[in-house]
C-alpha cells in the first residue's frame, strides 16, 4: 500500500518543487520530478549493489540534498558528483558536504541531468520516472563498460536488467523495487510466443 502511495506521490510531483516558497524564475528550468527523499539504509543497500569502491566515481541525477553523494564519499572515500536544479536543495547538499568534509571527494552542482557528461562515472544512481530513465539512455550508454547504474522504484525502459529485487526498508517499513544494470546496456528481450 506504501509503495502505491509512494509511486502516485512521485507522479503527482512531477515536474513541481516539493519545497519550493516561491516559483522558479521563468528563465530558470524547473525540476522535472519533485523531491522525495530515499531512506539512508535504501541509499546504503543500492551503494552496496553498485559494490562501490573507492576507484568509482559515483553519480546521482537529480540529487535532492546530496544523500548518496555524501553517503558514498564517507562510506567507500570515492569521488561522488551529485546533480540538482532546485536552488534549495543544491544548498542544502552543499552544506551537507562542508560538515561532513567531503569537499575533496564530493560535490552537487546545480545543472541540468540531460546535459550532463557521465563518461567518466563507474556508478549511476536513478530515482526518477521511467520516462525520463529512458530519455537518459543516450547519456547513460556513453558509460564506460562494467559501470552499474542502480535505479529505485521505476527500471529503465525497454533495457534488461541484471539483477531486479525487492527490498525491506528499516527506514520506511515498506517494500522498495531496485534495478540493476551493467554497461553495455542490454535491450530488453522480447517476450517469448507461447504458441
């Protein structure tokens, strides 16, 4: 029941700020999903997935306030990029980073996901809606191979998982979906004909 309320949360919140006072300036792009932040021991079984090490470069798309980026910094001492548009939440991040003091190893920068140049990310961390997982692909391709993107909740469209669990959170007692996926992507194998 959790998860339903969750998934239709996230819909409704696409494209709307969550935490927003006032609207975005017109000349400013809009996130595209709202924030709804991942409990910490979700952030630490998809870095687990991922099995981090402190030789990857570990990136989150739409980053909110920077909790895997932080996370996987002090956890595995490897770099970590974080990517975010809303204003308050890049802050927050940063702020975060300071006091913790990641800056060597971490940063959030305030930039739009579908520009971004992830070839040199090893590990791709995704909690956005299929549409836009999908709509990441040509970027995500551009990964180098053996590197793992983790998404939670939605998979990436028409592309075939590795692995695909369910998974218990402490934080939130409820069931929580994880993909899993290595480069080079696979397409999605069509359904078998049963006749």
């Amino acid at each position: 029941m959790f998860r339903g309320l969750l998934i239709s949360l996230i819909v409704l919140a696409a494209g709307r700020e969550l935490f927003a006072d006032e609207p975005a300036p017109k000349s400013r792009k809009r996130p595209e999903v709202g924030y709804y932040p991942t409990t910490q021991d979700v952030v630490e079984k998809m870095l687990d997935l991922a099995k981090v090490t402190k030789k990857d470069h570990v990136c989150d798309l739409g980053c909110g306030d920077g909790r895997f980026i932080v996370t996987a910094a002090r956890k595995y001492g490897c770099r970590a990029t974080g990517y975010e548009l809303d204003p308050k939440l890049v802050a927050r991040g940063q702020a975060q980073i300071r006091e913790a003091k990641l800056e060597k190893l971490a940063r959030i920068i305030d930039q739009d996901i579908f520009t971004v140049d992830v070839s040199d990310i090893t590990v791709m961390m995704l909690f956005l809606l299929p549409d836009m997982n999908k709509k990441l692909i040509p970027q995500l391709q551009k990964m180098a191979p053996g590197s793992r993107i983790i998404t939670h909740e939605f998979d990436i469209p028409g592309i075939q998982p590795d692995q695909e669990l369910t998974w218990i959170s402490q934080g939130d007692n409820s069931e929580h979906l994880l993909f899993v996926y290595t480069l080079p992507l696979k397409p999605m194998k069509p359904a078998s004909d049963s006749k």
